[in-house]
C-alpha cells in the first residue's frame, strides 16, 4: 500500500500536456482525483503523514473543486 501511496504522490510534480501544450490544469484535476483515491484508504497506509501533507498543498490549488476536496479531506481525517 505504501508504494502505491509513493506513486500516486509523484503526479503532483508530473507535467501533462493537453492539445500539445503544458497544462497546470491537467495536474489540478488530477491532484483532485488523487485525494479522492487517499481517502479510500487513508486509514489502511502508514504512509498518512505524506498525503497530509499533499493534501494540505491542495488546500491553495486553483482549481475550486480540488480546494474544496482538500478542505472535506482535512475535515474528516485531520484530529
């Protein structure tokens, strides 16, 4: 589990191209899908302290709908 948690955190620094050009709003929404993934097993991985941290970062993404998932994710699991 904690490898796959490594993986996933490495697309926060991937770049994506859409229509052949860089795009900073592919990363945003897949930041998005990425919480939505942690919070299916945030409870099962040791590795809690990294998706935090990731998904505290998110807290200031550009994108509303990933701010607003980081914010629900830091609601439910943050004590």
């Amino acid at each position: 589990m904690d490898r796959i948690v490594d993986e996933i955190l490495k697309i926060e620094k991937a770049e994506y191209e859409y229509k052949g050009e860089l795009s900073s709003e592919c990363n945003n929404v897949i930041c998005g899908h990425a919480i939505d993934s942690f919070e299916k097993f945030y409870e099962k991985t040791n590795n809690q302290k990294k998706i935090m941290a990731f998904v505290k970062r998110q807290l200031n993404n550009t994108r509303p709908s990933v701010k607003k998932r980081a914010e629900k994710f830091m609601k439910k699991w943050f004590h």
